[in-house]
C-alpha cells in the first residue's frame, strides 16, 4: 500500500492519519440534504469517502462525483469512485473501486490509469484474486449482522481473519460495522473498517465519529 495522499484521488489509507473509518454512501437513506452531510462527514476528517451510488446512470453520476470531489478537495479528504471506469477517468480520479465482474474485464493498459483499484470481496478466492490483479485493497464483508443484508447471515470475524491472512494487501471490514465491535475486527487483522447506514443515517455526525476515537480505536 502506497503512502496516503489526502490533496488527490490517488492512494488509500494508511494508519498515520486520524482515522480508519471509510465513508461508504447511500443517498437513498440520507433523511437530509446530501451534499450537506458528505460536508459534515468530510469535516470529521474520514480516512476517505467512497461515491458508492450504484443506482446513477453514469451521466447523472458525474454530475454528482463533481459535486462530491469539490467538498472533498475542500476539506483535505479523500474521495473514491465507484463502479464507473469512464467517470473517474473523465474526472481525472486515480482511485477507483470496482466490483469483481467489473474488475475481471479490465485489461492491463486501463488499469495503469489508476494509481489505487480496490474491490468487495465475499470469499478467500476474491481476495486472493483480488490480490493477484493487482488490487492496492479489499473490502471483505459482511462481518456483523447489517440492516442493508437483512435476513443474510454475516460471515463473521472467523472469516475477516482468513481473509486477512491470505492476503499481504490491506483489508478493511464493512457490515453492521460500529465502535463497539470495531477493536475486534482490528484484532482480527483487519486495517480499518467501513461504515455506510451508520453515517448516512446519523442524526449526530460529530457525535457518531467521537465515539469512535474516544474507544481508542483510532491510530
């Protein structure tokens, strides 16, 4: 893992900076405006924010990463595209996120564009594959009991340790994530974890993030 650059959209996360928690969003479960809470999110310094909105078309969506890449730029904080190769390549973002499918048909000449790519993985062989082409992380999930999977039982933190231990690259946990169960999926190897209801839903933004510093669980 490359050294985190908070001024650009290029690499990820490194423990140096104030926090571990990603930012993934949902603008369907906001209850307020949007880009005011990606601006009381990016305030709270997240180690980045993910444009995760997979119901967008892609022209709809570039308007938004527009929008969403300013408040970042704004506020020293890192955003990552998510899904649309296209977009971030038009916007100039060397940082992407994408599905395995997605990520299976990229050949080598688009991949070079990004100095980061990153991928969700739901098994040791995403991972493993995830690493071998040439993914800087992996999102593993999910490990806890989640409303966004009601009724799907969660993996667990049995499978985020195998997960971490058959990968060198960073590994960050995401489902039913909070500061309560976060050291674990820490002591599980886990790098960081990410948090999308959590955030979107929170009536106290500030409030929400303290807690997770005042647990320690902060590098």
């Amino acid at each position: 893992m490359k050294i985190f650059n908070r001024k650009a959209c290029s690499p990820f996360l490194t423990i140096i900076y104030m926090c571990n928690i990603v930012c993934i969003t949902n603008r369907n479960i906001c209850p307020d405006n949007f880009l005011d809470r990606i601006e009381n999110i990016a305030k709270q310094n997240p180690a980045a924010i993910v444009l995760r909105e997979k119901d967008m078309n892609e022209k709809d969506y570039i308007q938004l990463c527009e929008k969403v890449m300013k408040i970042c730029e704004k506020h020293n904080v890192k955003c990552i595209l998510h899904s649309f190769y296209d977009a971030a390549v038009s916007l100039n973002c060397t940082s992407i996120h994408l599905p395995i499918p997605v990520l299976q048909k990229l050949d080598n000449e688009k991949k070079s564009r990004f100095s980061e790519i990153g991928t969700s993985c739901h098994s040791i062989e995403d991972a493993v594959f995830a690493e071998k082409t040439g993914c800087s992380y992996i999102i593993a999930g999910h490990i806890f009991e989640t409303d966004c999977k009601k009724g799907v039982a969660p993996r667990g933190l049995d499978f985020l340790r195998k997960v971490c231990e058959s990968v060198s690259i960073p590994v960050y946990a995401i489902g039913g994530i909070n500061h309560a169960n976060f050291p674990q999926i820490l002591q599980a190897g886990a790098k960081g974890g990410c948090v999308m209801s959590g955030l979107m839903r929170c009536g106290d933004i500030k409030k929400y993030m303290s807690d997770f510093k005042n647990d320690n669980i902060c590098r």
